[in-house]
C-alpha cells in the first residue's frame, strides 16, 4: 500500500535511489504513490564530497528526512546525512512490517478486491491502531475486539482476524506465581483437584493467554502464565490464584497466593 498526498516536512521516508548525478541523487519514494526526491550533494554525507557514487547507488533503498516540500513545483527536498543508523533502523523495520501487512491484506481480503475497498478496510486499521501492521498485530492478540471501533463489517473483522492469528508473530511475557492449597476437610484430594481445575480456568481462560498449574511440593502449586503483556500476564495470574482458594475455602480448606517459590526441591 503506498499513501497519496505528501510526506510532512521533518519525517523519515524510505526511498530508492533512482539516478545519481553530480549535484545529486533522485530518491523515488517507496511508500507515497508517485513520489520522487532530490538529495542534493550537501546532504548527502558530512563534509566534503568528491564523487556521490563514491556514498550510494542505483537501486539502493535508503531512508531520508524530509527537509522542504513545494507542491506547486512536484519538490521534494530530501537528506540523508541526517538520519542516524538508529533511526535507519527503526524506520527500515516499520516499512518491512507494513510490506507484511499489506501482504496479510491480500490474503484477508483477496488479490482480487477492488482498491477503493482495500483503502476503506486499510484506513479503518491504521485510523484505530497507527498502521496496517499494528492493526493486524491487536486482531491476532485480541481478536474482534480489537477491531470493535471500526466501521468494518463482521465479515471484514472476522477474515481479518483469522488471518491475523494466522500469519502474526507476537511478543508473549511469562509471569510465575504460587498458591498453597490444604484441604482437611473430609473431600480432601478431591477439593484440591477441584481447586486446580478452577485455577486452569475451567476453559474461561482468553484465548491469546496461555495458563499451566503444576505441582511443585505439598501444598505448593506453581501457575505460569504467557501472555501478550504484563498486565494481561499478572491479572491472569492473579485470578487463577483467587480460583483456587476460592473453591478450596468452599471445600472447608485453605488457600495462600504467593509470587516466590517456598518449596526446596521438585
């Protein structure tokens, strides 16, 4: 997907060198739709240059600030002396991640649909989210609810998010905590197992988060928890907890969460 308009005075594009000549390099600009810039010699590189082709080449990808824009002349006035290698890299990486999700677009959507509908559907993620692949990366994490602000159609959210869950690699978080679970009442092993169902969730548990109960040493339980951020990880985590000796105090025994392991062996 390549925006129309202009890029803004001061922001970082990604462009491909297109010709090089003695006063400078013509830039086409890789994500505005007919878009071409000069990098004059002096913002090439620091200090003085003798050759340009000596700093680039043709058919080399580059990212440059945007210093000055004239509409009325179709100008744009690039540097790229002024882009440090972090920002190179940043920007690099958020024009390889809208690639994918312009691809993930074609799959959710089609190759075939139309581009006044592939706009509609791509405005409606990058207006909730930031970006195409911000977008994508909530549908895969949170699924329809991520989208429930658009005005895309329940068939539009639910390709999307299919896809989404498909194709998108997220960060997860691992959280640990422990529950200590005794139960002297007359269901004894039985209401602890029933507590640990009701840690596991009893199959309530969202489907972006995943959630283990093992035993670690009478009457220590350890629950680990992945999730897509540490809030959702802790509040998961706490809740499992709260499950727990919750059933286990209805059983007539008792229960403790605890974040530090206090069990000395397996």
């Amino acid at each position: 997907m390549k925006y129309s308009g202009w890029p803004d005075p001061g922001e970082l594009v990604v462009g491909k060198i297109d010709e090089i000549e003695d006063f400078g390099v013509f830039v086409d600009l890789e994500e505005y739709r007919d878009k071409r810039g000069l990098i004059h010699i002096s913002e090439v590189a620091s200090g003085w240059i003798k050759n340009v082709r000596d700093h680039v080449r043709e058919g080399q990808i580059v990212v440059c600030k945007v210093l000055e824009i004239d509409e009325e002349s179709q100008q744009i006035d690039l540097s790229l002396k002024d882009v440090n290698d972090h920002q190179r890299s940043d920007k690099i990486q958020e024009w390889k991640n809208e690639q994918k999700a312009d691809n993930w677009m074609d799959i959710a959507l089609g190759e075939d649909v139309d581009d006044e509908s592939y706009t509609a559907i791509a405005n409606e993620l990058i207006g909730a989210h930031g970006s195409l692949y911000d977008g994508f990366k909530q549908a895969a994490i949170h699924g329809e609810e991520a989208l429930e602000d658009t005005d895309l159609s329940d068939d539009e959210i639910e390709s999307i998010v299919d896809t989404a869950r498909e194709n998108v690699s997220v960060p997860y978080v691992n959280v640990t905590g422990y529950v200590d679970l005794e139960n002297p009442s007359p269901s004894g092993v039985d209401g602890i197992r029933t507590a640990l169902e009701a840690a596991e969730g009893n199959g309530e548990v969202p489907e972006e988060v995943d959630l283990e109960v093992s035993y670690v040493g009478a009457p220590e339980y350890r629950i680990e928890v992945q999730a897509p951020n540490y809030k959702t990880a802790e509040s998961q985590l706490e809740e499992s907890a709260q499950r727990a000796v919750r059933e286990i105090e209805s059983e007539g025994g008792s229960g403790e969460y605890h974040r530090e392991r206090r069990t000395d062996d397996e």
